[in-house]
C-alpha cells in the first residue's frame, strides 16, 4: 500500500512538472510570436514612411514642374567680356613740347584684358598732304568699339562752291562732261569741261566730294557699266 501512494504521489509531482514546463514553454513560445509581430509592425511602418517620403518627392516634383511652366521666360544676355559697356574715363592732360617736322599724338584709353589701360601720346613725324585723326570710341551693338587714329587725306572742312553752268555744243559720238571744282593748294579752282568719246555700254559718272573724318574728299569721276 504505501508503495503505491508513492507510485501516485510521484506521477502526480512528474505530471505536475511537465504540464508546468509545457506552460512555460508554450508562454515563452507566445511572447516570442509577440515580439516578432511587433517587429514586423516596426519594420512594416518603416517601409510606409518611405513609401509616403517617396509619394511626397513626387509631388513635390510635379508641383515644380508646374510652377516652372507658370514661370515667364527670362531672356540672359550674354555678353562678350572681350568688349567694353561702359564709355571710357576722361582723357588725361598731357603736357608735350613741339618739335619741328612732327606733330602730336595725344594719349587715349586702350581695352586690354577687360579693362581700360591709359597709353600715353608721342610725337609723329608730318607727312605732306595728310593729316593726324585722333582715335576714338563707339557704341556698336550696346558695346564701345574703338576706333584706331591714322593718316587721312588734308582737305577742305567746307563743301565746294556752286557747279558753274557751261555752253556747249554737242558732238556726234562723244558725250560731254561737266566741269567741276578740285582743291588745289588749298583752295578751290574750277576745272572746266570737255568732251569724251562715248564708250558702248558704258555710262559717265560725275565726280563729287563727299564728307569724311570732318573733311571733304573728291571721288573722282568714271565710267562706269550702263
């Protein structure tokens, strides 16, 4: 008899133990399922904030592209640094001596490297018949352009006196040319007219003075193709 209580009470305490281990088990096997699920609802909405980050960009973009369409055009202008906007400073006084047989060169501001370089006058010997025009600058474009000095023709500064009226006969197969004025050392002397043989398909053109750099120049007359 008390073997068999002691049989009982022994399965009792092993039944007892292994349906607690088996609780344990199964509770740890449940709050192990909950912490994955929790997990995975963490990385879940993780990968929702991204997803909403990435729709957000999107709309972002459109309302962009939507604003650069409302947006007016706006013309650059593109400028060539090579040339200068802005007129150049006030020429400098210079102070020189004159010297027989030359004349003076004033000095003038030059663009190098964009910017305006001062280059300082010097004398020039004369040369018979011309003149020194003075370098200056203008506006081409929106941009100073400047234009180098040099040698021109010494002519009259006032235009010619009337064209005189001349008689003449006509003559078979020549045609006849007017007369003009000419300066000749440095005044105005008319040079009469005269025939010339006619040429097939050819017109006379009339020679005139035309005025250039503040002085008047002859174009002298041609003939030219009818």
């Amino acid at each position: 008899m008390h073997t068999q209580l002691s049989r009982l009470l022994f399965t009792a305490i092993l039944g007892g133990a292994i349906l607690g281990s088996a609780g344990r088990s199964y509770a740890d096997d449940h709050r192990g399922d909950h912490r994955e699920e929790r997990r995975e609802e963490r990385r879940e909405d993780r990968r929702e904030e991204r997803r909403e980050d990435r729709r957000e960009e999107r709309r972002e973009e459109r309302r962009e592209e939507r604003r650069e369409e409302r947006r007016p055009e706006v013309r650059v202008e593109v400028r060539d640094h090579g040339r200068p906007y802005q007129a150049p400073p006030p020429v400098r006084v210079e102070r020189h001596e004159n010297r027989h047989g030359y004349v003076w060169v004033g000095g003038g501001y030059d663009w190098r490297d964009g910017r305006y370089v001062w280059v300082a006058g010097h004398h020039e010997r004369e040369r018979a018949g011309f003149r020194w025009r003075e370098p200056r600058w203008e506006v081409r474009d929106g941009a100073y352009v400047r234009i180098d000095g040099g040698w021109v023709t010494l002519g009259p500064a006032a235009a010619p006196p009337v064209v005189r009226e001349e008689r003449w006969e006509a003559r078979p197969g020549h045609i006849w040319v007017r007369g003009h004025w000419d300066w000749v050392n440095g005044s105005w002397t008319w040079i009469p007219g005269h025939h010339e043989r006619e040429r097939v398909g050819y017109v006379w053109r009339e020679p005139r003075w035309e005025m250039r750099d503040g002085v008047y120049v002859k174009v002298e007359g041609a003939w030219v193709v009818r």
